[in-house]
C-alpha cells in the first residue's frame, strides 16, 4: 500500500488533487496537503494569500503608472515574496498519512469521485487532459460535469451512488435510520431526489421494503452502466464541453498508473451534490474566523463534511468506548434527516409527525435507547411541543448535544496533536517568483523612474507626465458616487447597458475602441482545437485593428512604450499579422484598450442621462419583483448561522437591536421581524392546546396584519405574491404549518443581515447600540419628513402657479380669441384671391376645431378643479365649528359654478 500511495502522489496530478481535498477537510484537527513539486506532505502557508497580494499590487501599479498618480507611486513599495512553510520529514510523514488519514480516504466521496473522473476521462479517447476553467476556479473537469448533470435523472443516479457507498461504510447500528433516509429522499414524490417510477421499477425499489443493503448493492452496476453509456457520451458530446474546452493552461490528469486501471475496477463515486463551501457557505475560512464561538464552529464543519471524509468524527466517537459520544453524533446526523422534511416541495404532516417522534423515544424519552442526558425541562418542553411538530423542536437538544460532541472533538484534537508530534517537522522559507512578481518588480522600477523624472523636471510636474492622470481625476470626480465604482466589467455584467455604451461611443465616433476589445474577448474564448476559426478571427484582428491607422499609429489607445512592447511580445508586425494571437499578447492588447476606455470614455458615458434614467427604472423595476413560491424559501441547514440567529430573534432584547437595525435597511424589513414573532406566538399557541376558534382568530389576525392588509400595500411582508395567495386560497387545509413558507422566506431574508448586524454588534458597546440605533432611526425618520415637506410644498408651489396660469389665461384667451378672428378673416381672403386665379380650389369656411387648444383646455380646467377641491377640503373643516365656513363653502360652490361655465364657454370657443 505504501508502495502504490507513492506511485499516485508522484505521477497522478488529478489523484494528488482529490487526496489534498480531502486533507483539507475541517474535520481534521491538522490540515495537510502534498507537494508536487517537493514531493512531501507539509503544513498549508500562506503562499496562495501571497500571491493574490502580488497579483493585486501588479494591477495596482499598473494602474497607478496609467494614470500617473504621483502620491500612489511615491508610496508603492515592492512585495516581499519570501514566506515559510512547515514541512514533514518524507518517510515518517507517509508513514503518518497511511495510519491516520489513507483508510478514511478510500471509503470518502473524494476518493470515488476521482474514480468517476478517470472513467469520464476514459470514455473521451480525444481528451486526455486536466480540464480547467480559465480566469474562475481552481477545480478539475469533474466539477462540470456535476454541473451539466445538475436537476437531472443522471444527477439523481449519481446522488443515489453516493449513498450507496456511504450505506457500505456504515456500522449496523446505524443502518436502519441511514435506509429510512434514502427512502425519503428517493422514493417520496415530494423529493428533490426523487426517482420517477419508472426508473423505480426497473430497479425493483418501489416499495419501502425492497430498500434494503443487499438490494442497493445488487442494483449499483445497473445504475454504473446507465451513468457511464448514457450520461458519460451526453456530456462529452454536449454544448457545455464544446464551448468550454478553450483554456490554454491544460494539464494532465491521466498519470502512467492509468493504463492499469480498468473500468470494471472502478466503482464510480456519484459527485458531491455541491462542494462543501458552496452549500454551506456560512463555513468559508474567512467567515468563519469572525464567528463568535471558534469551537462551536468548527465541530459544526466537522459535522457537516463528516460523510464526505469517509465518517471520520463519527468512527472516533464510536471507537472511544463513550456512549453518550456515540449517542450525541448519531442524534446529530438523524436530526439532519428530521430538518429534510420541512424544505420539501410538498410538507407531509404525518411524516414529521412519526419522524419527531422516533427522535423522542429513541433519544430524548427517560427510557431511552441511546439517551443523550438531557435535563428534564428541555424533555419536558419537547414532549410539550411534540404535537404539532415544527423545525425548531429541537434546538434546544442540538445546543444540548454540540456542547457534549465539543469535548469529543477536544480529545480528538488532544490525540492527534499527540500522534502528529511523533513527526519530525522542520521550516522552509520559500519565495514566490511568478511572473507576476517579475513584472510587478519591473513595474516599481519604473514608477521610481518616472518620480525621478517629476522630481527633476518641474515643467513635468505641472504640466507634463501628471497632467493626463489629474485630467482622468477630474473626469471620474463628475461621476456620482453611487457610479464610481463602474468599470467595463460592470457593464458587462448588465445585458443590454454594453451595447448602450457602444450606441454612445459610435455617436462619439470612438465605437472601434469596445470593437476591438469585444472581437478580442471573442478570440481568446474560441476553442483551442478551432484552429481554423482562430486563425480567421486572428487575421481579422489583425487587420482591422492592428495596423498603423488604429492600435499603431499616433491617436492609439496605447503609448509608444506599450506599443513597442506588444510588437516584443509578439515577435514584430508581420508575425502578428501572420500567426495566432498568443494568450499574453490578446490580454496585454485587451487591458490596453479596457484602460482607455474606463479612463477617458467611460466616466463621461455615466454621467448622461440616459444612463441615470436606465438606472433608476432598474431599482425600481428590482424592488418591484416577486420572486416565485420556491424561490421564496430556500434550505437553511441546521448550521450555527441559523441557530444562532434564531436564538437572537427569540431574544426580547437583541430582537430589539435587530429590529431597529433592519429598519433602516428596508420599508418591510421590520415587518419581517414582527411578522416571524408573530408565527412562533401561533406555534406556541397551537402546542397550548387552545379551542379551534381561538387558533383561528390568531391566523385571522396574521393574515389581516401581514398578508392582506386593509393599509395598502395590502402585502407587508417580504414573500412571493404566489406564497400570499397560497395561504389565503388553503388557509383551511394547510393545518398548522398554514404559515410554514412563508415564514421561512422571511426568515431567509433577514438572515442575509445577521452578519452585519454581529459585525457592528461586536464594535459597539452592549448598551449604547440600542441608543445609536434608535438614534439613527430618529434621524432617518426626520430625512423622510424633510422629504415629505418638501415634496408637499413643491406641490402646492405648483398649484399655485397653475392658479396664476389660469387667472391671466382668461384675458389672454379673449385676446386670442380676436387674433384668431382676424387670421381666420385674412386667410378667406387669401383664400378668393387664389381661387380666383386658379391656383388652388380651397374652401372659404374657417377651421371648425384645433386639437391644440382643445388639450391646453382640458388641462387648465383639471389644474382649476384639482385647486379649487384642495380648497374646498380645506374649508369643509371649518364648518362644524364656525359661521364663516358656511360663507366659505357657498364661495366653494360659486367658484364651483364659475369653473364649470368658464371651462363650458372655452371648449365651446375651441370648436
């Protein structure tokens, strides 16, 4: 075995990938990975952060040399690129990996998946390549193949393996609770697994009985061949390959140990239905080193990756000889199945109702099997709330059973750092010497360069090498703040806003240059192996573009520096117009001219109307959208994100913070808050045992509150119109889960605030951020009333002046009246005279009607009638207590009466 972990790790780049995912696993006290090119295992550093700091501070020098900003290059200084790493000795760390880590790595999903990947591999004779996605992520081919699979029957199958190989590695005392959840997630109708029955059929697993081990493990082949002929030659054949095999940084993944290894041999791992990071993304490491608890959440990682390392916290509980270790974890993972339940399309009562009540007798009930020692209050309360059963029944026992899993996890830690200290680990320090840091170095000596050159030459420094960059400034400083931030990328992120701007640069003549920049991007995503494409999109580049009269001439986007340095790049004119554009050359040219663009052109592009208007409809037309009933709740797992949030709520006093915090974030965001209370008051008065009448005034009383409220809108609530209608249209079978949806959607929605909210509640002081929030809700009280008033006098502004209109629109419409009287008399006479002569046979009757005055009528009447009801509202509230609101009111009517006959007597003038 020794001898064949090495083979892999020194020729099987692809399997040196998986087994450093799976080292990586944060339910390992101590991450590893191994070395390519060192050929050892050593601790992670920092090299990656390194490198991201080196590539970040290249663009910012470059940045800072485009635009000469003087004071940004006086303070760049060079990245150091050295840093240490901590490396295992090469034999006693194999040694180490083949005792503690290699046995966990055959029975985990990485170790499948990489089987799986050969196959696909395999059956593709044409590719024998790494495949990776340029410029987005660091993952192999298989990631897109799960992704192509993904809400598809084949993307089932492979979820369905995945279990079957979990199903193999499970102990028997676990093996019933495992099988009754593949059942509900395979075999319920309302499942997102779910099979159809046909497939059911054909496997013989129709029934629940026929979910056996032996019956899984006899149908994996059938389920193998169905995944490799079909779906396998589906992929490979599909637009998602064709339109992806573009990268140019391929690299192997079929190792010499390939050619031995044989499809019958393999056993292919279904994919990870998404990769840990990104279904629970609350884990991200740069999360999860500003959660409060550090313990707390890393026994949560470690939970929740256990099944993809191969159960390898589970397999230390139960090998400790701890009963109530063992208990704890397998509550645990049966509570994961009970919280399935309710992010199902179609909830089934009954089901929850059986579920719940297995997870009560068989942990929490005095005579329990596998007692978890819960104190008898929390028992008591649970057995309280049993009926009916909601998601939340259980926290309290979770809260219960990580406290204990936490001293399990500290004796693991304890044993490992024990077992690790038999290695012997000494330190490297290591630089990074890409060719980023290469160009980045030669970029600061050319910033010192160019301060030297404003230093020594004051005519540069006021008027010279500076001047462009305090010109670009000042362009950028007219863009609104909400706008500064744009670049190309932005715009490209939004549909239709590209080719507004390239409609505004053709208007300013300046269109070749986002031609040239799209034709490029163009180019650099051809696949590679269209070679006679990218060489017909190359020369036309070239052609159109490269020439003396656009990239190379005296008016180029690019200076002569730059202009020299592509023609280096490429090895003269001629072989850029002859070969390929390289990779390196189409880049250098795209960020020239992405430079150009944002610099000069863009800024002006942001501040036209046009755009503003576009931006303005979009929030509106945002803010407007409902999304669908499904997509109003999404799964929120039983993670510490959600624990942790949800004690918050049923806190009085930080539900409070949070209240005023969200209500300075959004019109119906306090509502949310209210309306989630107001639920778990339901729930509360549902476990009560209250008469049917009184449950029912309470959803009355919801629903008229929050749903359909007689106060426009009659939503107030942040879910779907279609989850509105739903409980409006069902309320009477809903039964007590009537509110479920909806109050996971606002549950979702004011969870996206919980970071910030415990960001700014570890900066502020417990008992000042109650005042600073209300503080602020004062002040954003009084900006709206401010608004209000003004727009409220902006009003009356103009009714006056419509007032004003209308009084002098009555001497200047008899005015009118005589000129057109006048014009109507001299244009007959014209009229004869041409007749006369024979000129034009045109009648002698004046215009009967003129569309223009018509209009201007009915607007100055609806201007009069809107003042004179303003008034009139004004007045009516003086009549109960005074004589001279009666006068008023008859002034009211007369005024009434002089509007209408004055509008009569003018429309009648029109005609």
């Amino acid at each position: 075995m020794k001898f064949q972990l090495e083979g892999f790790l020194t020729s099987d780049h692809q399997f040196v990938h998986m087994f450093n995912t799976f080292l990586s696993l944060p339910c390992f006290p101590q991450a590893l990975l191994y070395n390519e090119e060192t050929h050892q295992f050593e601790m992670p550093s920092n090299a990656a952060e390194l490198t991201n700091k080196i590539r970040s501070a290249r663009e910012q020098s470059k940045s800072q040399l485009l635009y000469k900003d003087v004071r940004g290059l006086a303070k760049t200084a060079l990245v150091d690129n050295h840093y240490t790493v901590s490396c295992l000795d090469r034999e006693q760390g194999i040694q180490w990996i083949l005792k503690e880590r290699l046995a966990f790595f055959l029975q985990s999903s990485c170790y499948h998946e990489y089987r799986l990947s050969k196959l696909l591999f395999q059956r593709a004779p044409n590719i024998n390549g790494h495949k990776r996605r340029c410029g987005s992520r660091n993952q192999p081919g298989m990631d897109d193949f799960k992704e192509f699979l993904h809400g598809t029957s084949g993307g089932r199958l492979l979820n369905l393996w995945r279990d079957i190989e979990r199903l193999k590695s499970i102990n028997s005392q676990r093996m019933n609770s495992f099988l009754a959840l593949m059942r509900s997630r395979y075999l319920l109708s309302s499942s997102q697994n779910s099979l159809n029955m046909e497939l059911l059929c054909r496997l013989g697993l129709t029934t629940s009985p026929c979910w056996t081990k032996e019956r899984l493990c006899s149908i994996q082949p059938n389920l193998t061949e169905s995944i490799i002929s079909y779906w396998v030659p589906r992929y490979w054949t599909s637009q998602h390959v064709q339109g992806d095999l573009d990268c140019s940084d391929m690299k192997l993944c079929v190792g010499p140990h390939s050619a031995s290894v044989t499809p019958c041999s393999l056993c292919p791992e279904p994919w990870l239905a998404e990769s840990f990071y990104n279904n629970h993304p609350q884990f991200c490491p740069s999360r999860s080193q500003s959660l409060g608890c550090t313990r707390l959440a890393k026994i949560l990682e470690a939970l929740f990756v256990d099944p993809d390392a191969g159960w390898y916290f589970t397999h230390f509980c139960e090998q400790s000889r701890n009963q109530l270790w063992e208990n704890a974890v397998y509550f645990w993972h049966d509570l994961q199945h009970y919280h399935e339940l309710f992010y199902q399309d179609g909830l089934d009562p009954y089901r929850v109702q059986r579920v719940a009540q297995v997870l009560y007798s068989t942990y929490l009930r005095s005579s329990a099997s596998r007692s978890i020692g819960i104190k008898e209050e929390i028992r008591k309360e649970v057995q309280d709330q049993l009926m009916p059963a909601f998601e939340e029944l259980f926290d309290q026992v979770e809260d219960h059973i990580l406290n204990i899993l936490l001293d399990a996890w500290a004796v693991l830690v304890d044993r490992e750092k024990k077992s690790f200290l038999q290695v012997r680990v000494y330190e490297e320090v290591r630089c990074v010497n890409t060719w980023q840091y290469r160009e980045l170095r030669s970029l600061c000596a050319k910033s010192k360069q160019k301060i030297n050159q404003g230093v020594t030459s004051p005519s540069n420094t006021s008027s010279g090498i500076f001047s462009e960059g305090t010109r670009v400034l000042d362009s950028w400083s007219n863009v609104p703040p909400q706008y500064q931030g744009y670049r190309l990328g932005s715009l490209l992120c939004q549909n239709h806003e590209i080719w507004h701007l390239m409609s505004f640069l053709q208007n300013k003549d300046a269109s070749i240059h986002l031609e040239c920049w799209l034709d490029l991007e163009q180019y650099r995503r051809t696949p590679q192996r269209n070679k006679a494409v990218r060489q017909d999109r190359s020369s036309r580049i070239a052609n159109k573009y490269l020439n003396r009269t656009y990239f190379f001439s005296s008016h180029s986007p690019a200076t002569e520096e730059e202009q020299n340095n592509i023609l280096h790049l490429a090895g003269g004119l001629e072989l850029l117009k002859l070969e390929c554009l390289s990779r390196q050359v189409t880049v250098e040219i795209q960020y020239i001219i992405r430079c150009h663009i944002e610099k000069t052109w863009l800024p002006l592009f942001l501040v036209t109307a046009e755009f503003t208007e576009r931006q303005k409809c979009k929030l509106k037309d945002g803010s407007q959208r409902q999304p669908t009933r499904k997509e109003g709740w999404k799964r929120v797992s039983s993670s510490k994100e959600s624990l942790l949030f949800r004690q918050l709520l049923l806190n009085p006093a930080s539900c409070l913070q949070f209240q005023h915090f969200v209500s300075l974030k959004g019109d119906f965001l306090e509502n949310d808050v209210l309306f989630w209370l107001e639920v778990q008051r339901y729930k509360d008065l549902c476990h009560s045992h209250s008469d049917e009448a009184t449950i029912q005034q309470k959803i009355s009383t919801i629903i008229k509150c929050f749903i359909n409220s007689s106060t426009p809108p009659a939503l107030q609530i942040d879910i779907p119109l279609e989850q509105a209608q739903h409980i409006m249209e069902k309320r009477h079978k809903l039964g007590p889960y009537i509110f479920r949806e909806a109050q996971m959607s606002v549950f979702s929605k004011l969870l996206r605030f919980w970071p910030k909210f415990r960001e700014l509640r570890s900066s502020v002081h417990e008992g000042q951020l109650l005042k600073m929030l209300q503080d602020e809700g004062l002040k954003n009280k009084a900006k709206l009333r401010r608004q209000r008033r003004k727009e409220e006098e902006e009003d009356e502004r103009r009714a006056q002046e419509d007032v004003k209109r209308l009084d002098s629109g009555s001497s200047e419409d008899e005015e009118t009246k005589n000129d057109d009287e006048g014009v109507e008399k001299r244009r007959g006479e014209n009229t004869a005279l041409k007749t006369q002569s024979g000129l034009m046979p045109f009648s002698t009757e004046p215009l009967s009607w003129s569309y223009s005055k018509y209009m201007a009528a009915l607007k100055r009447e609806e201007a009069l009638l809107r003042t004179h009801s303003q008034k009139e509202a004004s007045f009516s509230s003086y009549s109960v207590s005074s004589d001279g609101s009666v006068r008023s009111t008859g002034s009211i009517n007369s005024h009434r009466e002089t509007s209408q006959h004055f509008s009569r007597s003018h429309v009648k003038q029109c005609h």
